[in-house]
C-alpha cells in the first residue's frame, strides 16, 4: 500500500490564511529574539502613563521558547480548525481586534495585574469566534466546541492553571487573559453575526 500523501492529510487552507499566519509567527519569533520586552510588554503602570501600544504589543511577546511555540502551535491548529470561515483581511481584522480588546479588557477589569505577555488569551478569543461561526453554519460540533471553551475557562477561574505548565513557560498561567479573550472573541462573534443579519435583512427587505 503506497504511502497518504501529506497534502491530504491537512485541510486546503487558502494561500493568503497562511501567509497571514506566517506573518503572525514570524512577527512572534522576531519580537522573542530580539530584546525590546521591556518596550513592548503589557505593563500596567507604563499603559497608564500614555504608552498605549503595550495593550496590544503585549499579546505578540512571550515569557521563554516553550511559551511561544506552545502559542504559535496552537494558534495553527484553531486556524486548521476554522480556515474556511476566513479570507486573509479579515483574519488580520480579527487579530487586530483581539489584540486590542484583550490589553484593554485586562486593563479595565484587572486592576490588581500588572504586567502580562502571551498570544494565549487571542487564541481563546479566536477559538470561540470560530465556534460561533460553525454554529451560524449549521455545524453542531460548533456548540460541542463552545461547550468545551467555556468549561475549561470556567475550570480555570476556581482552581487555577496547570502547575506543568506553569512550570514550563516559567511564570504564573494569566488564566485570566483566557476569560477576557474568550468573552471578546464571543461578543465580537455575536456582533458580526448580528451585522451580516442585517445587511442580509436589508437586501432581501
């Protein structure tokens, strides 16, 4: 029996999905390589002194190797998850988005964090965004995948992240990074959803 061929065991992800993916990991291994945390990193106290780019700077760093190819491994598989619900500009949106509304949820509603690096709280955010998009199209492993988002952040919030893993990138897991990005990802869902309704309802109204 002749060997499976690699290419058909990987879904067909669009040329540009990837090349927006590519850009993401290299923008993430340059940033770990070179030694500008300092001026990149979320720090609350630098935030609260004008230097707003660290609300989303912040999500590209990461703490040691093990933390970035973790987040960077991850992040590909949610994207061979979910390709086919995107086109390369509006995947780059979406990160945008993430980026943003994680600094800022973390900022408005942790006052007692005060400084935080890691893609892991985008990655949830994107996960749950997929997850209602499988939901809009029909897809019941969309509400199985929901279901499970919302019982590991749950799970996290009263006992906390794996000490292994912890361990492992070398600082305490910021489980509340988790909440906010999935709640962002899950509004921002939900408004693109109610959006694309409208204009739906307004064409064929």
């Amino acid at each position: 029996m002749s060997p499976t061929p690699l290419s058909n065991l990987l879904p067909s992800i669009d040329k540009q999905l990837v090349m927006v993916g590519a850009l993401l990991s290299a923008l993430c291994a340059a940033l770990y390589l070179l030694p500008i945390d300092s001026q990149l990193n979320w720090q609350r106290s630098q935030i609260g002194a004008g230097e707003y780019w660290r609300l989303i700077s912040g999500n590209l760093l990461h703490t040691n190797h093990w933390h970035l190819l973790m987040n960077l491994a991850g992040f590909w598989v949610i994207l061979s998850l979910h390709h086919f619900h995107y086109r390369a500009t509006g995947l780059l949106l979406l990160l945008f988005a993430l980026c943003l509304g994680e600094g800022v949820g973390l900022y408005l509603c942790y006052p007692s964090l005060h400084a935080y690096v890691g893609l892991s709280g985008i990655l949830h955010g994107l996960f749950a965004f997929g997850s209602l998009m499988d939901i809009e199209r029909g897809l019941r492993s969309g509400w199985l995948l929901l279901l499970g988002l919302g019982l590991k952040v749950g799970y996290e919030q009263y006992f906390g992240a794996s000490s292994d893993v912890a361990s492992l990138i070398g600082a305490r897991v910021a489980t509340e990074s988790h909440l906010v990005g999935a709640l962002v990802g899950t509004v921002l869902g939900a408004a693109y959803l109610a959006v694309r309704k409208l204009k739906q309802a307004k064409v064929y109204g």
